[in-house]
C-alpha cells in the first residue's frame, strides 16, 4: 500500500500539477488572501522514495517556490507533515499533499486563511462542521422521519423505517400465504360438499325410481286385490242363506171335483202376479190326482202324480210358477183341495 501511495505522489509530481492558474499568480501581491481552495506547485519528488525533493524556484538559492514565486525555507527531510495551520517548509507542506493524496485528510483550524512561512497566503475550504453537516459513523438514528438530524443519521431513520416496513412487507405476505391456504381448504371443502350433493342426488334418483316402482306395485296390487275382494263378495252372496220376509197376500180357493175322469180340467189360470198355490189329493181319496203345469196338451205322463195326501206348491226355492195349472183323476167326481195367492 505504501508503495502504491508513493506511486501516485510521484506521479503527480512528474506531472508538475500546476494548481496555481498562471494569470492569478501573476496578478497578486505578497500576503494577498487567496480564493476558497489551497493552490500549491510541486516541483519535483523522489520517484523511489515518494519524498518530496526541493526544486527550482522563482528565487532563493534551493527555495521552493509556493503559487507566485516567493521563497520558503526547504526544510529537513524528517519535518512532519504541515497541519494546515500557522507557516510550514517546502518539505512539511509537500508531505501534507502526499497525504492528501494518500487518502489523508489534514483539516486546519477552521478560518479558512492560513500562511506559509508568513509569505504566501493561502485559503481553505472549511471542514470543521463536516460531523453536523453528513454526521459520523456512531450518529444515533434521527428520532422522527423530518428531524434536523446529520445524514447519517437521517439514513439510519430511514434504513429503520425500511426495516419495519420491510417486517409488514414479510407480515403480509405470511398473512396472504395463511390466507392463501385457509381459501385452499376453503375449496377442497366446497368441492367435497358438491361431490356429496352429487352422491346424494344419485341416491336421490335411485330412490325416485324406487318408489315409482313401489308405487307401481302398489298399484298393481290394489287391482288384484280389488278383484279378490270382488271374487269373495261373490262367492259369500253365492253361500249365504237366503232370508225371506213373509208377504201378506190374499188367497184364493179353487177346491172343486173332476168333471170328467181322465179329462184334464184347468184350476189356476197363467198370472204373473201370482205369489204361490196349493193342491192337495185328500187323504181319503183312494186314487192318484195328476197335476200339469204349464202349456202344450196335457196328459198324465207329463203331469205330477199326487198320492192321496200328497200336495203340489207353486212356490220352489225362491221361484213362483205362473203358468196355467192343471188337473186329472181316473174317476169324475174326485174331489181334491186348491189354493192360491
């Protein structure tokens, strides 16, 4: 690093930096005050060594000439470096500049105006509020974001403020994560709801079809069980005893005697408002009463044989007969008994 600072000291040197403009130098007096930057002429510099070696001035026998010209003692090669106050020799002031290029800084004592070696005024810019104005390294962070803080410090409020927010930034995207996931369950729910409303509405279907099924043999059923019912009601009317409720009538008596023996002679005339008859042979008859209902020739093959005692009815299970009815004995004179309603 040494080395590389004599480098550029030496660098500079050959250069011969001048930073004197020619046309200031030549119109100002001894002790003038000079502009706002310090303005110095190196002449020469040991290129091995990066001392500063003296060099041919305007005057003086070995003197170092300073901007104008004027004469400044030499010095010894061991004098420290000039501290930007008070007068200085040729060899201080050139080692102030080596460690002003070296990255050294040397400050003065703040007024701005300084000589060297009492002849040749010089002027510097004023760093002594250079801690107020840009702030050190240690400067607190500044208390509120429009303080009249250093920068530093006002760059540490920032830099805090960019902390925190860069935490809200890191909160929100975990909330925004969280709340990515809690919509992602949220989802994976309401599919897993429609999915079950979809099973359940096949169920549901199935089911319809079931009970259209059921319904359908419900009807079949009633059908057959209404013909069943039919069939039963059938066969109880078929099976089940007749009552009957005893009419009133008026009967009528046609008790007579054959006219003719072997001639059939008529004793209740067709009526079908008849209710009933009766004829009887008497018991103390002592031959057969034929009896012939009904139309076409009568005749004693066809006819009922009533045996003395015997009885012919009209009525039979339920029926009347109502044709014209009939009577015959082998002898004239037989006497027999007829009724009807």
């Amino acid at each position: 690093m040494r080395h590389r600072i004599r480098g550029l000291v030496a660098l500079a040197a050959m250069l011969s930096v001048a930073l004197v403009p020619p046309t200031w130098a030549a119109e100002r007096s001894v002790g003038e005050t000079a502009p706002a930057k310090t303005y110095v002429e190196v002449v020469s510099v040991d290129p091995l060594t990066g001392e500063y070696a003296p060099g041919a001035g305007g005057g003086g026998g070995g003197a170092t000439t300073i901007a104008d010209g004027g004469d400044v003692a030499q010095g010894d090669r061991d004098d420290a470096a000039w501290s930007g106050t008070g007068s200085g020799t040729s060899i201080a002031v050139q080692k102030a500049i080596r460690n002003l290029l070296a990255g050294t800084l040397l400050v003065g004592d703040g007024s701005g105006a300084f000589t060297v070696d009492g002849t040749v005024a010089v002027t510097s810019t004023p760093l002594s509020n250079l801690d107020t104005d840009i702030g050190a390294p240690g400067s607190s962070s500044c208390g509120t974001d429009a303080g009249t803080c250093d920068a530093i410090a006002l760059d540490k409020r920032r830099n805090e403020r960019l902390t925190t927010l860069i935490g809200h930034a890191d909160g929100l995207e975990g909330q925004l994560t969280t709340l990515d996931g809690r919509v992602d369950g949220l989802e994976g729910f309401l599919d897993g709801v429609e999915t079950a409303i979809a099973s359940t509405n096949t169920k549901l279907d199935t089911l319809d079809g079931r009970v259209d099924g059921l319904e359908t043999l419900v009807t079949s059923s009633n059908t057959k069980l209404d013909a069943a019912i039919a069939e039963l009601v059938a066969i109880k009317t078929a099976t089940d005893p007749v009552t009957t409720q005893p009419r009133a009538a008026t009967t009528t008596d046609a008790s007579s005697t054959v006219t003719t023996g072997g001639t059939f002679q008529t004793v209740f005339a067709s009526s079908a408002s008849r209710l009933g008859c009766f004829i009887q042979n008497p018991i103390t008859a002592s031959e057969t009463l034929f009896v012939y209902e009904g139309t076409g020739t009568a005749t004693t093959a066809k006819s009922i044989n009533l045996a003395p005692g015997a009885a012919f009815n009209c009525n039979a299970g339920g029926i009347v007969v109502t044709g014209l009815v009939q009577v015959t004995a082998a002898t004239t004179a037989h006497a027999f008994v007829a009724k009807s309603q």
